[in-house]
C-alpha cells in the first residue's frame, strides 16, 4: 500500500513539473534576441548562427543549452540571433 501511494505521488510530482516546464513560453536571455530555431548538437546550432551572421541575414546570434548532448542521444540548443 506505502509503494503504491509513493508511486501515485512520484507520478503527480513528475507531472506537474513536466507541465510547469512546458506551459512557460521561450524568452531570450537578452533583451532584442529572437528564438531562430532549435538544434541537437552544439556545432550545428553554432554553425547555423555562424553562416546567418556571415551572410548578414542576422548581426549577432548565441546558442543557449536546454539540455547537453551525451554518449546516446542528441540535446536541445535554441539559437537566439538579434537582426
């Protein structure tokens, strides 16, 4: 009966900070930054930022790690440029 009721409360606890984390809206860290797209690998988001900054499609970008890269699966890097 205690494992099924700590189960039923890990499982809400689990689900509420799930919902918080999803319901809030992306915001740039910097005032003036856009949110341009969202990347696996560090490179890749760095590279993009690099080549939209090279071609003067944006003037400044960062990438910003929501969750690193490990041994088994890609993250997620939100590229945020400022036009």
């Amino acid at each position: 009966m205690k494992s099924r009721m700590l189960a039923a409360l890990t499982l809400t606890a689990a689900t509420l900070v799930a919902a918080v984390s999803l319901s809030s809206p992306a915001q740039a860290e910097i005032p003036g930054y856009v949110k341009q797209g969202t990347y696996g690998w560090p490179d890749q988001c760095n590279g993009i930022g690099y080549s939209g900054q090279t071609n003067q499609t944006w003037r400044f970008y960062y990438c910003e790690t929501v969750i690193p890269t490990n041994w088994n699966a890609p993250g997620l890097y939100y590229l945020w440029v400022q036009y």
